[in-house]
C-alpha cells in the first residue's frame, strides 16, 4: 500500500530506495500474514489508569486470597469462558467479544504505558507515533460534513508524525446525563442562533476577498479556503449537530447505556459512529486503584462499565453497524497480582488484558496467564500485535509506511504482528 | 567557560583539497573494460563489485539490504560495510552459512545465477545472461574474490557538465568520473545509482539520462562509493534568456544573487509590496507580533524614503523580537518542562532556559558565544566549590530576591535532559539543534544521502561520552553534606533529582543539593577522531566538546554557521535556502548556493551577529515583494521571486486573537507582557494543550524542525469559527465592551461612528485601513444588525476568520 506524499520532506525523500517489493509486501510474504479486510470504522474504548485484569477477565478463583482478591468468577453465554460476577450484562455477550488475556509488556508507568499502547509502538526519544484515530484521518476518507476522528474528551497522545492535521477533534467534556452537554467546536455559543451563524458567514465571505481569484495559488491559500468552508459544512450540518445531541435518544436507551460519564461517553460513540465518523476514541478515567481497588470497581468502575461497554455492543448490532465497526477496549497495564496493604492494587505491566469486537468477532478468550495472574504462559502477545490486530480490523495494513522525521521510511506498527486467530 | 582552552591542542588533518597536479588519464568506463570473458585487470570490491551490487538495488531496504536480509543474503544497507559484505559473499553468514558465489564453478554462484534468473530469484531479473555486469562479477570470482582491504578514500565525484540547461523534452547524458587518492581516475557512470529532487522538472533514469520534463530547477544527486554529488538542472521558461536586466534600485547583494538565478529561469520577481504589507509581515517575522492601529496610520503617513529599513532597525530592538528568537532557540535546543532534569521544577527550568536565550538575543551576544554556553556548559563555572554551586542553583528558586539564572554563564539543561543520557541521543540531538543535520540513519548504516557511515556516527557521538549529570568525584562530600543537612537523599554515587520537598525548602531560602553537569575526564575518547568528514585530535585531560565548538567555529565548516542562516533565512520566508531546514546533506543542496554562501560568509565575518542577519534579509527587496504573481512566477516557490503567503504560527496566533480585541488601553501590556504572551513565558506552559496542539506548535519532544506546522487544517478552521476560546475572545473583548460602554451612556456625541469603527477593526486584525467598498458594505452589514455593538462583533470575526488574517503575505 503506497500514499501519495503531501509536504516537500515526504516529497523528496519517498521512492528512492528503488523497484521491487515494498518493505510491507515483502513482510508480509514472509509472515505470511493475512491481508487487510475491508475498511472498517472504529471506537478505541481505553480505560485509564491500568484496569485490574485479574478482577475483570482473568479472575483466578484458585489462587491464595492475597492474590485472587475478593471477585468471583460467573459463567458466561460461551462455554468455558468465565468473567468477574460484577460484570453480568457483559457475561451475556460473550460471542460478541474476544478476551486475549496475555498481553504483555514492561512499562509499568502511566505515561510510558499509555504511549505504547495508545500507537502501538514502544516510545523511543527519536519519533512521535501516531494514535490509530489519526492513523485512520490519514489513510481512510470519511464524509465532508463530519470529522474524521473525534476524542471523548481528549487526544492523549495525538497524530505525532503525521502531522497536525490528523488530530482528533477533542470534546474537550465528557457528557453526562441532565446537563447541557457542549463540544468543542461543534456546539454554538450560548445565545448563538443558526440563522446569526449564517448571517456571520456570509459576512465572512463578502470580508475574504484578499486572495480572491487567486485560492488555488499556494498550499496555505487552498488549505484555509478549503478547510474553512469544510469546517462551516460541519458545524452547520444536521447531521453532525445531531450525532453529537444526546437529548435525541429515547430515554430507555439513555439508560441502557448508564446516565455517568463512561456510559454517556460510549453512547455518543455509538451515534457518532453510526453518523459516519470513522474513528472515536473514549476515554474511561478511574482505573488506577492503588487504594480500595475492590470497593472502587464493584461499586463504581465495574457496573458503569458493565452498562456502557454491553449497551454499546448491543446498540451497535442494533443499528447493524457492528459489523462495519471494529472496537477495542485496553488499558496502558494491568494491577500487581498481589493485594497490597490499602486493598489496592500497583502498577503492573507482565500481564494485561484486551477486549476486541466488532466485525464479525467473538466468543473466545485468547492466551493464558500463571496461577496468580503475574505472567503469560504458552503465547504471550505484545502490545504492538494488538495494535497490528486492531488496524489490520479496521483495513489498514499495520506494516504501512509513512515518512517521518527526515523523510524517513516508517512502519505503522514497527514489531507486531496481526493475531491470526483474531483476524477476520 | 574557556577553562579548558590552556590544555587544547586542536588539529586539523587535511583532507579534501590536494588535488593532482598532472591529471592522470580516466579509465574506460566497467562496462566496457570488463564486457569480456576474460582480460588482463581484475574487478576491485570496493570500486565495482559494491556500487554494482548498490546500483542493481540489491543492499536496498527491501532486498538484501534489510536489518534481516532477504532470502537467506543480507548486505550492508545502501553499502559501505565492505567487511561485513564480502563476508556475506563469500562465507555466507547466520545459521545458514551460505556463500553466494562458488570459486570452484564461478558461473554457478548464486550472484549471478540468481539476478540472471537461472536459478529462482524473488528479486526478478537485475541483468541479463552474457551482460557486462555478469561478467564483471564472475571475473572478480575467478581472479579470487578478493575483499577491499585497505579501503581507499574517494577523493571527489566530478559530474560532467557541472550544471545543466535544458529545454523542455531535452534529454543529456551525464558522465561522472570517480578521483581516488592513489590518482587514479575512472569513468563510473555505469555504476552510479541517480536520484532527481523533482520529477516534475527533470527525471534521471538508472543510465544517467536527464530528461527535462517542466519549467523550473532541481537537482540531480549521482552516488557512487560514499561519494554524493548534486548536479543543478535547470529548464528555464520559453523565451528566457537574452541579457541581463539592469539592477533594480535598491537591490543589495542578496537581490542581486536572486536576480542571476532567476534571470536563468526566465522569472521576472514580482513588484514590490504596499507600506502596509510590509509592515506587517515585518513586525510578525521579526517580532511575531501584529502592529497596532496606531503603529499602522504612523507608517502610512510617514514619507520619509528610508522608512522600512528604519522600521526593520526599530522592531530589532523590541523585547518582542528577543522573545520570539528565544522561542526559534527553545525550538531548536528542545526546550521542553517535561524533560528537565529536575522533573517537579521542569516548568521553572523551562522559563531559565527561555530567559538564557532571551537575555543573549536582547544583547545580541555573537551567536557562536551563545552557542558555545551551550554546548561547553557545565554545573559549577570555572573554579567555582561546590557549595557555591549549590548555594547559587538553590537561589534561582528562591521565593525572596531570587538569583538571575540568564546572568550564568553556560545553560546546563540543555546536556541535562532526561531523554539525552545515551552518548547516541546526545549526538543525534547536538547534530540537529546546531548543525541541522539529521543524523539518525548513520546510527545504524551508511546514511543515504551523505558520506556519513556508521563509524562517522561512533566517532561523533564519543565526543559526548563523558558528559554526565551527577556528581562529580571532587564535590561528593560538599553534596553529602548539604544533602542530608536538607533532608534529601545523600548517597553521591546515586543522586536523586531535586523532589518537590526540596524544592519548597530553596524556595524559602535554604540551600539544597544539586546534581551538576560535568565531564568525566574517564570516559573521554582520546587522540585522532573523524568530526562528521574532518579530522580532530582531542588531548588528554580536555573537553572533547571544546573540540567540536572548535571545529564549528572554523571559517570552512559547512554546517554551523549555514544552519543558523538557513533557518533565518527560512522565518522570512516560507522555506529554507535549504529545505527541509535541518537536513543539510550532499544530496539536498540550497536553491541557491551563492546565496546561502554569501549570508554565510557576511555572518561568520561579522563576528556572528544576529541582528546584522536579520537587517540583511529583512531590507532586501526579495523579502519585499508581493505575494501577487506575475504572468512568470506563479509556479516559482524555491526562488524567491515572490512572497509565498504562510499561516501565522501557533503562538503568535495566539497573541494576535489577544491583540486584536484588547482594548485601547491594554494594547501596550497585552503585547509587552512577556509572562503572559505565547511566544514568552507562556510557550512552555502551553505545548501540548488542544490550541497549540492543533495549530502546530512544537513540544520539543523530538529532534526534527519539522515537529512545528503552520500547514492549515480542518481543525484550526472548525476552531477559528466556533471554538468556545474564540467566543470568549469576543465576549470578553475589551474593546467591545468600551464601544458598548459608549452606546449606552445615552449621550450622543459620545456615540461612535461606525466608519471609524470599521476603520479600527481591520487595522486591529488585517493591519491596513479598509476600501471605501469595504467601509460601504460593513455599514450595511451594521444597518441590519440587532445593533452596532452585535454588528461589529460580527464584522471581528468575518475578518478573524479571513485568509488575510490568518495568513502571513
């Protein structure tokens, strides 16, 4: 897969390394890895903080109290797959996603952590990765009166060496049931009609005559000229107003998702998505439990995510969009197997789980950890091999190339490798 | 800072240069003096066997010249590992051990069996049975595959003609001839790989046929050995040609240097661009600030003939413009709070390191001195104890009659980061900030567009070997002492950052330890080094950085001085002479060569004065011209015969929403308070916030200028025309709210005229009076507003979101 290059250090620097095979072709040959499906759209749910994975979907019944904490295990709707009791609406569902359970790493520090697997690649001080949503802005077309990649609330690690213009629009808030619930950019001022927008508009355009006749001039000329009338498109469109309004959806789905953030959040998702966004990235803060892990999830982190996470499932079948969407839930790492003194659990990095689903995944648990949840035994997957899995979901070959600092050739994903027994 | 001078002894091994005095004949080219079975010479690895192999593709990435080979073969990448290749030839290397070529039955090795398709190759086919490149390669096989020992030093690449004119369709084929150290010469042509910069004005083939396929000039790069040379082609527009116009009025050297070129092209510049224009663009390039109404109706009304040349003088003295080339300096050097050394005060080192540069910028300290406080820094200065150190860094923090960090002699944070600890990390960055070179790819092989190899990038990054933030052996015991005296953790071979704790104490007055930068004499490469193509020798008991600052400081360095003008040059305009701006290589030469020379030259020779750079480019008519094409230059952007029209950057964006609504009254704080603009304090506070980060202003996280982006995108517009910030912008405006103010006091004279509101609203934002059109159309705007007050809001944001406004033109 080749992209045309837009700025001169691309221009200048891509095709020189001669015919023949492109670094991607040639891997994949050897790999032998499958090729890209058709193009998918996509929701990154990433619950920050690290979420316990051994009180979630690796629960170990067996192991001493210290360490297997105070959840038990409940049956699911596949056989043999069991998830924490506190999670009931999710153990209904489980063919409509996959556990792997034995991803891994050892970067056991927020911001490391998150960087690695909110790109897929392991920091390094020479180069900025990509998050997939700018990776999709940049590769997949999307609708003219929509952003192409919209974060709840934020864009953690943002579009790197892309470049600026495949950020995410950030909402900037989250929404929460019962109050007004504003976007960043998309929302009008208080007191602002459509109808004064328009008048401003056309105000705009009888003001913007410096350049007239001249718009296809330079880059910078046709960027604003065009991105402006694109971004007025956006903000005055039906459809994009009304994929961010809330207040459209019957009660009783507003309440299947949950009226707290993390379900409002999973909610919009759905909506923007089923609009024609291609990529929404939903940020689930809460989970870095160092004290009172136990009474935090089951009384609060759990159940809010059990509503969300299910309801979003569901919706999205509903709306026959699961099959085009492809959804993955993580978080940077998972919790020290052993309870510490606070009933909390630390930083851990050995051992993490990932949730996909969407397209026609589901109803299996991939990879095993030890007795105490502490390390992978038999294959253990990184997270760069989630991030192939996850693109490849969404139709973009993981092993793609983009010219980075200095024109320089670089993969998507540099070291992983798409899951086969995900792939679909 | 020149402590180390005494012990230095520095010397320069002469290279390039010692030309042959009586030229010796040049050799027939390979393919034709190895198109035999068999003859009298034997093919030499280094200077055939290797560029063939580099020519045929094969050490490219995606053959055998990936990290994991290809097929069981791996080469050195793009060449230049002549051990490691020969190795790969003939033993084979890995578990497989397979050789590639057979000496028992040369014809059967897999050289040549496979690139000629008798045995599968996934490759396809590179040449052909009975071809002069089979046989070169089987005559080397049967003479006994020798391997390149010693490697010998290619003197020069000459390419024949030196630059190239052609019209459209015009095809040329080149000649290069390879200059070796043992004198001899050879015609390499056939070996050579060939690269164009612009397919769209001339494509080269793998024969070395240029084609001329567009109006304009590029270059075609020729790489042989580790030789690269560039050759500039040149199709100028149809009817150029004829004499040479006469110097314009007021054209300067840099003019006049712009004029030859263009004059080649074909392009006539365009004309000179309005008062207004030029002062805008000047205030926003030299200060990165917008000029005031005021500022604006002054100019236009003053006649005097030397007015823009005395503008360009005045804005040079502003703090504004010191702020905004402290902010460029930050850029370069990778200012950023998360990676200071001292991770709780990361933000208050940011603001040192910020008024470090600003102070030497406001004093137009010699750019090669402020450099050097960089480069050669260290914790303690010279002679000073460490409880002086300690007592000194502790003051900065200090609460009461802090201490003035910009009046240190060095800047240690810049070494100090937390992501420079690798001697690796520490060249790739110095490589950037001071010589705009991008030297990642040689970390791992021979670069490709440069002579740089791999033992060019050990050989520089030992130079930073010993640089280390820690203790050093003579100040262990002050720092034990005054660490645990200040509660902190006091064990000298594992010193800690200063903690929040720590932190707070200094700031009530108390002395707290300090890890400081120095350099571990132990660690230190000594004796003959290669500096990046030269020759040093670094003597016992010196700074091996003072050997670099040296080195950069000779007359004949190619890239120190160059770098800085380059991106001077570059702020003034859209792009560098050079462009990328920091990557200078043999492969990606300036526009224009004589021009970047001169600057260079006049830079280095006024003791490197910035602001005699800056009054140089600002004054020459290039930078005044229109950005309004004539029938020649629309399609010119590397020539400078027209202003390229660029968005404002992030920052100064940012100041310039600020400045446009302020009151009358605020306009003087709101563009001198330096804590509270953009391109001050404020551009390490605000990286990385949603703005700024959509806007494309730089976190310094990595080293690559191009981490800033002024490129527009859908974003910033969405942001300009309905982001809750630019509604408070307006809401809150000051200026709004005094015309408010006066519409409602009921007394009529103090009423506004709305024609002298509309005045001040585009002098406010697009910095020139508006047309009577304009005037016209802005009242009836206001005519069917709510009210005055509602229509000017509008009428500020209509000219907000105007291209005139956001683009600097």
């Amino acid at each position: 897969m080749t992209y045309h290059p837009t700025s001169r250090r691309e221009f200048i620097k891509v095709g020189v390394l001669g015919a023949g095979l492109t670094l991607a072709e040639s891997l994949r040959l050897k790999a032998a890895e499958p090729r890209p499906v058709a193009e998918r759209s996509a929701i990154l749910v990433f619950l920050k903080g690290g979420p316990s994975h051994q009180d979630m979907f690796d629960l170990k019944p067996e192991a001493p109290a210290e360490y297997r904490g105070e959840f038990r295990p409940i049956a699911t709707n596949v056989p043999g797959v069991e998830i924490c009791e506190h999670l009931p609406q999710l153990a209904r569902l489980a063919d409509k996603y996959v556990i792997l359970r034995s991803v891994s790493h050892n970067l056991a520090d927020h911001g490391l952590g998150s960087r690695y697997l909110l790109t897929g690649n392991r920091p390094t001080p020479v180069l900025r990765y990509p998050v997939y949503g700018s990776v999709v802005s940049k590769v997949l077309s999307s609708p003219q009166d929509l952003p192409a990649y919209v974060a709840i609330d934020e864009d953690l690690e943002g579009p790197g060496f892309l470049g600026a213009a495949y950020g995410a629009l950030a909402t900037g808030e989250r929404p929460r049931f019962g109050r007004p619930f504003s976007v960043r950019g998309i929302t009008l001022d208080e007191g602002l009609t459509l109808s004064r927008f328009d008048r401003r508009r056309k105000l705009a355009d009888e003001v913007d005559t410096a350049f007239r006749g001249f718009e296809s001039l330079d880059d910078h000329v046709a960027g604003l000229d065009r991105f402006s009338r694109q971004a007025y498109e956006i903000i005055s469109s039906k459809r994009s107003r009304e994929a961010f309004d809330l207040t459209r959806e019957k009660q009783v789905v507003i309440d299947r998702f949950g009226r707290e953030e993390a379900g409002q959040s999973m909610l919009l998702a759905c909506r923007l998505i089923e609009a024609g966004v291609r990529f929404v990235t939903v940020i689930v803060d809460g989970w870095d439990t160092h004290n009172n892990n136990f009474r935090e999830l089951k009384t609060t982190l759990l159940p809010q995510f059990d509503r969300g996470f299910s309801a979003l499932l569901e919706t999205l079948e509903d709306r026959r969009v699961l099959d085009s969407t492809a959804v993955l839930c993580t978080g940077e790492f998972g919790r020290t197997p052993k309870v510490n003194g606070g009933a909390g659990r630390d930083h851990w990095a050995r051992a993490m789980f990932s949730v996909f689903a969407g397209g026609k995944l589901g109803g299996q648990a991939l990879g095993r950890t030890d007795a105490t949840a502490a390390e992978p035994v038999d294959e253990a997957y990184t997270p760069d091999d989630v991030a192939a899995t996850f693109l490849h979901q969404i139709g973009i070959d993981p092993h793609s190339e983009f010219p980075a600092t200095s024109g320089r050739p670089v993969q998507l994903v540099r070291d992983g490798n798409v899951i086969k027994a995900i792939a679909s | 800072m020149s402590r180390w001078a005494a012990v230095l002894a520095l010397v320069f091994i002469v290279g390039r240069g010692q030309g042959t005095s009586a030229e010796s004949p040049i050799l027939a080219p390979a393919s034709e003096r190895f198109a035999d079975d068999a003859g009298p010479e034997t093919p030499d690895f280094q200077r055939h066997v290797s560029p063939l192999l580099g020519r045929l593709g094969c050490n490219g990435r995606a053959c055998h010249g990936s990290f994991q080979g290809q097929g069981g073969f791996r080469l050195s990448l793009f060449g230049y590992d002549f051990a490691a290749d020969h190795a790969a030839l003939t033993t084979g290397v890995g578990q497989e051990k397979a050789p590639r070529i057979d000496r028992r039955d040369p014809a059967a090795s897999l050289i040549v069996a496979k690139p000629t398709m008798r045995r599968d190759h996934e490759g396809d086919r590179r040449f052909d049975e009975g071809s002069w490149q089979e046989r070169l390669l089987l005559r080397w096989i049967e003479a006994g595959a020798k391997s390149a020992s010693p490697v010998r030093r290619l003197l020069r690449l000459r390419v024949e003609p030196t630059e190239l004119v052609l019209t459209r369709q015009d095809i040329f084929r080149l000649q290069v001839v390879a200059e070796w150290e043992d004198d001899t010469r050879e015609d390499v042509t056939c070996l050579c790989r060939f690269q164009t910069n612009d397919d769209g004005i001339a494509t080269v083939n793998d024969t070395g046929v240029v084609r001329a396929v567009g109006e304009g000039d590029t270059h075609v790069v020729v790489f042989y050995d580790n030789g690269v040379a560039a050759l500039p082609v040149i199709v100028p527009l149809p009817g150029a040609g004829g004499a040479a116009p006469n110097a314009e009025p007021g054209a300067g050297q840099i003019d006049q240097l712009i004029a030859a070129k263009l004059h080649k092209l074909g392009l006539v510049p365009s004309s000179v661009c309005g008062d207004a224009e030029f002062l805008r663009r000047a205030s926003l390039d030299i200060t990165g600030t917008l000029p005031t109404p005021a500022e604006v109706e002054r100019f236009l009304a003053d006649h005097s003939a030397a007015k823009r040349s005395a503008k360009v003088d005045e804005l040079l003295k502003t703090s504004a413009y010191a702020a905004w080339w402290a902010n460029r300096l930050c850029d370069y050097t990778g200012n950023n709070p998360g990676r200071q050394p001292d991770g709780p005060i990361g933000q208050q080192q940011a603001f040192q390191w910020r008024a470090w540069l600003h102070r030497r910028i406001a004093e137009n300290a010699p750019y090669d001195e402020l450099v050097a406080g960089i480069v050669l820094a260290t914790g303690r200065s010279a002679g000073q104890t460490y409880d002086d150190y300690a007592r000194e860094m502790s003051s900065y923090l200090r609460k009461q009659d802090p201490g003035d960090f910009a009046a240190r002699e060095t800047l240690p944070y810049y070494w100090a980061r937390r992501n420079l600890e690798k001697p690796e990390d520490k060249a790739l960055a110095f490589a950037h900030s001071f010589l705009g070179v991008q030297l990642q790819c040689a970390q791992c092989h021979k670069h490709p567009y440069d002579r740089w190899t791999q033992t060019d990038f050990k050989h520089f990054a030992g130079f930073f070997n010993g640089v280390k933030l820690g203790v050093a052996p003579e100040s262990r015991t002050a720092f034990e002492r005054i660490a645990s005296a200040a509660g902190q953790p006091a064990d000298a071979s594992k010193p800690a950052p200063v903690s929040q704790e720590a932190a707070a104490r200094a700031e009530e007055g108390q002395v707290v330890a300090w890890r400081e930068l120095y350099v571990d004499a132990a660690q230190v490469s000594r004796g003959d080094q290669r500096l990046l193509g030269d020759s040093v020798r670094v003597e016992s008991g010196g700074d091996p950085r003072a050997v670099v600052m040296q080195w950069m400081r000779q007359p004949e360095n190619r890239y120190f001085a160059r770098a800085f003008v380059n991106r001077v040059w570059a702020n003034y305009f859209h792009a560098g002479l050079i462009e990328p701006v920091d990557d200078l290589n043999l492969a990606n030469p300036p526009s224009n060569g004589p021009l970047l020379d001169y600057l260079t030259e006049g830079f280095v020779s006024s003791k490197y004065d910035m602001r005699w750079l800056h009054r140089e480019i600002a004054t020459s008519l290039a930078y005044q011209r229109s950005w309004v094409p004539n029938t020649t230059n629309a399609g010119d952007r590397r020539n400078f015969s027209r202003t390229i029209p660029r968005r404002l950057h992030a920052e100064v964006l940012y100041d310039a929403w600020k400045q446009t609504v302020a009151s009358d009254g605020d306009l003087v704080t709101v563009r001198g308070n330096l804590e509270r603009r953009a391109i001050g304090e404020l551009a390490t506070r605000m990286a990385g916030v949603y703005s700024h980060r959509i806007f494309g202003q730089p976190e310094r996280l990595v080293a690559c200028d191009c981490e800033r982006s002024n490129s527009p995108s859908l974003l910033q517009a969405i942001f300009v025309q309905n982001d809750p910030l630019m509604y408070a912008r307006l809401n809150e405006s000051g200026w709004l709210e005094e015309i408010g103010a006066r519409l409602a006091d009921g007394i009529a004279d103090n009423d506004p005229v709305p024609g002298d509101l509309i005045r001040q609203a585009y002098l406010r934002t697009v910095s020139r009076p508006p047309t009577a059109a304009e005037t016209d159309a802005a009242a009836r705007y206001f005519d069917e507003s709510e009210s005055l007050g509602e229509g000017l809001k509008d009428l500020l944001w209509a000219l907000l979101n105007s291209k005139e406004f956001l683009l600097n033109h």
